[in-house]
C-alpha cells in the first residue's frame, strides 16, 4: 500500500508558494515530482529552489513522468477549464485552486470530465481548516447556534496597481474577476457554509481606485432559503494596509466572530448555554498568521491527500462546493450588472460579464 503520492504543480505565480512549501513537509503524505509554467523562468525558478525537474509544457511533464498521481493547478482562475479538461484524460486526481471555473457551466464539465476519466477533484478552501473556523463548525454542527439569524462577511483587504501590473490577466473579466471572484471567494464559502443554501442576492460593485475592468469594491444583501439574512462588503482598496477577513455568525442561542486578517482570530464566543471548554476556546483557536492567505493550505492538502491514500471522501471534493460557489459569484456579478436587482439562485440565468472577453 502507497504511503505517499506523486505531486505535480500547474503554475508557478502568486500561490504556489503556500502549496510547494507544504509538499515539502513531513505532514503532508505526498513527493513533488514536478513542476510547470508557461513562463520558463518561474518554472525554472521554482524547480530550482524544491530539486525537482521543471518544464513550460504539461503534456511533456506528463510524458516524462507517467509515476505522477496527483495534478495540483494554480494557473489563473480563466483557465481553471482549459487545464482541467486538457489533463483530466490522463486518469490523474487533481486539485485546483480558487475559484474552481468563473462560469457554472464549466465547473459541470471539469467535474463531468474527472468522473468520466476515473480522477478525484478536488477544490482548494484552505479557510475552512483554520483552527478558529473548525471550532465555530462545530459548534454550528452540535446545534448551539440554533436557528440562525445573520451572518456577516468582511473582507477589506489592499491590492496596489503593482499587483494587477504583474500580468495582463489580472483583473480582466475573462481570466480574473474583481474582489468577489478572488480575493472574497474563500469568505463567500464561509457564509455559504456555516449559512446554508442561498435564495436572492443584491448587489452593488464599484471600482474606485485602481485601473482595471473589474471591481475593487463590492456591498451584497443575501437572504437565505431558512429565512436568515446576510450582509457581505469586500474591498481591495482599504489604505495604507490590510485590515481584516471577518466572518459574524449570529444564532437565536450564540453569537461568534471571527476576525484578522484571514479569519483566523475569535474576537466573540457568547452561547446562551456556556459549555466548561468555552473559556479556552479563544486561546486554543486563535492563530497569529504572517499574511492574508493564513495557515489553511496544510491541513486542507494533507486531509486530501491522506483521502486519497485510504480511499476515503476527501475535503471540498468533487466539484458540487466549487460549483455553488460559482453560483453565487455569478449571481452577485448578474445583480451588479442589474443595477442591485434581486436575482434569484435557482433561476439564474448566465448573463455577467465574469469568465467572458469584453467585447471593443
């Protein structure tokens, strides 16, 4: 029986830092094999620093390396798609990066095309396995919030133009998506799971401060399917620096927030019914974090890989949490374009501008 599996990464930007390191460390059951980038010197960069062989080009990697078990894609969200389909044949497992797709139709043919192919999919939420983030999921799944009430997403963040000048897909409509689509999809998982499904959003985007087609500002109204309501504001404009990811959770029996800059500090443990472990569970939780990305991406790969090892169900697997995702980034991008329309999940019909070449 295998006790480690065979890593191959797909892109070499921003992010691959945070996974490379962790399939270095011995907590993680995997060996990185390889990595890829279309730009030579990221790819040579990158298997230079972790010994690994690099290429510009997956097929050949694949080729060269048939042994490799797992595909770990963080390529821009625009071309999630393309690689997926592209490497899905290969019979590999693989895990991609936030967002899953930018469009709902393609997320249904990355997930059709890993079922038919015999792969597992994976989508990367790291926020969910942040130790403040797990203590207030289980206190929803004890049922000590009782019925719910609000939950609030905050996420004011800063992005300069230096970033979006870093390549020519960021911060476009096809490739990209603004504050909602990158920097605020982790927190939009977080509401949609610690709240439930979601049945109209409203929605007002802006952008005020940088040069880029898409939004830096965003404010949304959400009403829930149990009658519960939501509020969700995210900004990349916030100055001179990063202020905060929050999440509030408000039940008829408790009330919890979690702030930071990356969900990662309880900041309120109130329940009408205090349980004895309550009085440490701000101290035992809350983690400092050097930056926004936070301490997630190690317990999420290694609960994915060690899934993958036992044959057992793994972390936001399968593509049915990226799709709903999706969903409601697509629905809140429609409402935005409405002017703040309600627009309905279960009718939504897609028409935003998100995963799509603007036309002139």
């Amino acid at each position: 029986m295998k006790t480690t599996l065979n890593v191959a990464t797909i892109g070499c930007g921003r992010i691959a830092e945070k996974h490379l390191a962790c399939y270095q460390s011995d907590e993680v059951p995997a060996s990185l094999i390889a990595v890829c980038d279309l730009d030579p010197e990221k790819a040579r960069e990158k298997g230079g620093k972790y010994q690994v062989p690099w290429f510009t080009d997956y097929h050949a990697m694949m080729a060269a390396h048939p042994e490799i078990d797992v595909l770990d894609i963080m390529t821009p969200s625009g071309m999630h798609v393309k690689h997926v389909l592209e490497l899905a044949p290969y019979g590999k497992h693989i895990l991609t990066e936030k967002p899953m797709a930018l469009r709902t139709s393609d997320c249904d043919l990355m997930i059709e095309a890993c079922r038919k192919h015999g792969g597992r999919l994976f989508v990367v939420k790291q926020n969910r396995f942040n130790r403040a983030v797990v203590a207030a999921r289980k206190a929803l799944d004890e049922g000590r919030f009782g019925r719910m009430v609000m939950g609030t997403i905050r996420v004011r963040w800063r992005r300069d133009q230096a970033y979006y000048n870093q390549a020519d897909w960021r911060g476009t409509w096809e490739y990209d998506g603004g504050v909602m689509s990158q920097q605020a999809t982790h927190h939009l998982d977080l509401l949609q799971w610690f709240m439930g499904p979601i049945e109209t959003v409203q929605c007002q985007t802006a952008t005020r401060l940088m040069d880029i087609e898409v939004e830096d500002t965003a404010v949304a109204i959400l009403r829930f399917k149990s009658g519960a309501l939501g509020a969700f504001e995210a900004t990349v404009a916030t100055r001179p620096d990063d202020l905060e990811g929050s999440m509030s959770l408000l039940g008829e029996k408790g009330s919890v927030i979690i702030g930071g800059p990356a969900v990662n500090k309880i900041e309120c443990w109130k329940f009408v019914d205090p349980m004895p472990e309550d009085d440490e569970i701000i101290a035992r939780f809350s983690q400092d974090v050097p930056n926004v990305y936070g301490h997630g991406h190690l317990p999420y790969l290694r609960q994915a890989m060690t899934s993958l090892l036992n044959n057992a169900p793994g972390p936001v697997e399968g593509g049915a949490d990226g799709k709903t995702n999706i969903n409601l980034l697509t629905a809140l991008y429609e409402s935005a374009a409405r002017g703040g329309e309600p627009v309905t999940l279960d009718t939504i019909v897609e028409r935003a501008l998100i995963g799509t070449r603007r036309s002139g």
